[in-house]
C-alpha cells in the first residue's frame, strides 16, 4: 500500500475520468501490464492466463494531476522462428504505461 501522499497514476486517472463523467473507455481498462493479449508473453507462458498490473507509475497527489494515462508497446511488431515455430514478437512480454501529467492547481 501506498502512503496517502502517493497515488498510482492508473488508479488517479480512472478516479479524475469517473468524477468528470469523461473518457470511460479508458477508465474502464483494466490497465493489465502484464497480459495474455500479449501475443509473445502468451507464446512464452501458454496457459499461465495471468492478467496483473506490475508496472505502474507513482505520482505525489499535492503536485501532480494525471491528464493522461495508457499501455504502450501493445502491438506485434514482427515474428521470429524458433526452431521452425513461428513466435510472435512484441516490444516487451509487459506492455509499457505512459503517464502525462500537469502540475496540480
């Protein structure tokens, strides 16, 4: 658990999303960084089936204000064969968060 002082940037923007009735698409994602879409992790770890969100940005409340917030690195950029298997190839087997954030008023 977090101090108070600390929030977890996800978890701020679906608050600020759901306070200002606004993006709810996004503050509906799971923001899963870790995830079976992911079609190398799923290649990787067949029927590990977890969906978790280990990568997450810190912001401080006092200061900062979460205009934003997405997973990046969520597409198939190639393949690689192994051995004859085809194996998808993505960035990462975690996909990325980006975080923009504003000075708090």
């Amino acid at each position: 658990a977090l101090p108070e002082v600390f929030a977890d940037a996800w978890e701020e923007y679906q608050q600020q999303c759901k306070q200002q009735a606004a993006d709810a698409s996004t503050a509906a994602s799971s923001g899963c960084t870790e995830s079976q879409s992911n079609l190398m992790r799923a290649a990787l770890k067949p029927g590990q089936g977890r969906e978790a969100r280990f990568d997450k940005v810190v912001v401080v409340r006092e200061r900062m204000r979460v205009r934003s917030v997405e997973l990046v690195g969520t597409d198939q950029c190639g393949e690689v064969n192994e051995g004859g298997k085809v194996m998808p190839l993505c960035p990462s087997d975690h996909f990325g968060v980006l975080v923009l954030t504003a000075a708090a008023s």
